[in-house]
C-alpha cells in the first residue's frame, strides 16, 4: 500500500531530523546540521534493505518513488534559497563566486552528456 512507503519516508525523515539536530548540539551550532540530507540517506538503505523489501516493493515503492520524485527537488530548492540570502548577506565575493560555480556547471553539461554518449555508442556497436 502506498501508505506504508509514506510511512517509511515520514519514519526516515524524522529520524534524520533528530540526529541532524543532535549534530547541531553536538557542534554548538544553532541549526539542523544535514537532517534532510541524512533523512534521505536513510531512505536510500532502506528502500534498498532486505528487512523493508516487503514496503517498497508494489503500491508502497509506487509511493516511495512519488515522494523520492518531490522530496528531492523541493529539498533544494530550500537549500538553494538559503544559500542565496547567506550569500547576499556574506557579501559580493559570495555571490560572484556562486554565479561562476552556477556558469561553470553550465557548461559542463555538454562535455559530461558526450562522455554519457560516447559509452552508449561503444556499447551499441558491440
């Protein structure tokens, strides 16, 4: 059933909230140190685990995949716009170099998709 994935996630995702906080003490930081992120490495274990094999496989890895689908992409697009008001509050040298990482993983993009089609075309012509 799909409730049983959203389940697993909820489970995953307060799980990796508790100890990102923890971090946080730890460290004497005032903030969620990678709860999201830690969140979805529980996510990935699990749904790739013997013991919940039984909930990801059918309806509930339907659900699962629904909520790995929008997790993800709202997850940083929050990341994204804290880092923007970090950015703007750091300074101009934050922000010049946040543009350039963002022009330079631009252009990247055609080199990597030939090195992707290069394989493929290898691997057909076997």
């Amino acid at each position: 059933m799909i409730v049983y994935g959203v389940a697993l996630l909820s489970a995953c995702l307060i799980l990796g909230m508790l100890l990102g906080e923890a971090l946080g003490v730890a460290l004497n930081v005032e903030a969620n140190v990678g709860g999201v992120g830690i969140a979805m490495l529980f996510l990935v274990l699990a749904s790739n685990s013997d013991k919940f094999k039984s909930l990801v496989d059918g309806a509930s890895g339907a659900g699962i995949q629904f909520w790995s689908a929008m997790y993800i992409p709202i997850v940083v697009a929050m990341a994204a716009r804290q880092n923007v008001v970090a950015a703007f509050e750091g300074g101009m040298l934050a922000v010049v170099a946040g543009v350039a990482a963002v022009i330079v993983s631009f252009a990247l993009v055609p080199v990597i998709s030939k090195i992707g089609d290069s394989k493929v075309s290898i691997a057909e012509k076997q």
